[in-house]
C-alpha cells in the first residue's frame, strides 16, 4: 500500500501507542508519524506534555516499525502532510472515527480499535496516584 502515515502526541509511550504504529506499518511499505508539536498538544488536550517534542520524536523514531518522523504543528495541515509526505493511507485510532474522511479523495483512510484500558491520561493519573 506504499507510504502510511499516522499522528498523535506519544506522550508517556505505552503499549498502546505501540500497537497502533505497528498495525499502521503492516499496512504498507513504510511508515511516516506526524508528533504533536507541545503547542497543539495544549491547545488539543489542555496541558502540556510530560516528555517534550524532541524527545517524543526522538522515541518514535527509533522504533522498529516507524520508517521516519515529523512534527505535526497544526491540524489545519493534515491534507498538506498528507500530499507532502505523499501518502498512501492515514490511519488513525478510532477515537478520530468519520474525523478524517474528507481524505478519502487523496488517500485510503483507516481507522483502527484503540487498544482498552490504557491511555497517556490514564497513566499520568496513576503515577500521581
Ligand atoms: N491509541 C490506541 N490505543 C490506546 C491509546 C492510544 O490505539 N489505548 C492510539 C490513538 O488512537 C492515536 C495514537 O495512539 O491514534 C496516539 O494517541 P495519543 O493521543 O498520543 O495517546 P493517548 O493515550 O490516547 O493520549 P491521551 O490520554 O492524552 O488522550
């Protein structure tokens, strides 16, 4: 299926997140990942990451199945990522169901199951837990 691409915050890395890059990957021939820049993090979730931009790309990039990195600054741009990194298919978790079918016209869209009872929120209320 050529070029996947995928996005999200990666924050507080988890096997969930783990997952959803795997089965993006499976998809295709290589995997592109749009990070949250910390801005759209706040401006998206209301607060600011735990571990900041670099060094969420720096994680995200060094796995397996990721083929390279980018930082996604704004979700006004997902259709100019899309062509720039000229991809074949978007998946996405489907806590973003029907939100990116406007794609359709330039590439596959996919959504996947999130994986239960696991997220960054849920992490970080534990630890301070
Ligand atoms: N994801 C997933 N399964 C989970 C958690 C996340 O498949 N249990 C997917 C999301 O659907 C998204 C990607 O991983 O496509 C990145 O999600 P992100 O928002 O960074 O992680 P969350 O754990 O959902 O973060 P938060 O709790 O801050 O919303």
């Amino acid at each position: 299926m050529g070029t996947v691409l995928t996005f999200g915050t990666f924050d507080v890395f988890h096997v969930g997140h783990l997952r959803i890059l795997e089965r993006a990957a499976a998809l295709g021939d290589r995997l592109i990942v749009g990070v949250s820049s910390d801005d759209l993090n706040i401006s998206k979730k209301g607060r600011a990451p735990v571990f900041p931009q670099g060094e969420r790309l720096q994680l995200v990039a060094a796995l397996r199945c990721v083929d390279a990195v980018f930082l996604e600054e704004s979700l006004q741009l997902k259709r100019h990522y899309l062509s720039e990194y000229d991809a074949d298919l978007l998946a996405m978790g489907d806590d973003w169901r029907g939100r990116f079918d406007e794609f359709a016209d330039i590439c596959k869209v996919v959504y996947f199951e999130r994986t239960p009872a696991i997220s960054t929120t849920a992490l970080i209320e534990k630890i301070r837990l």
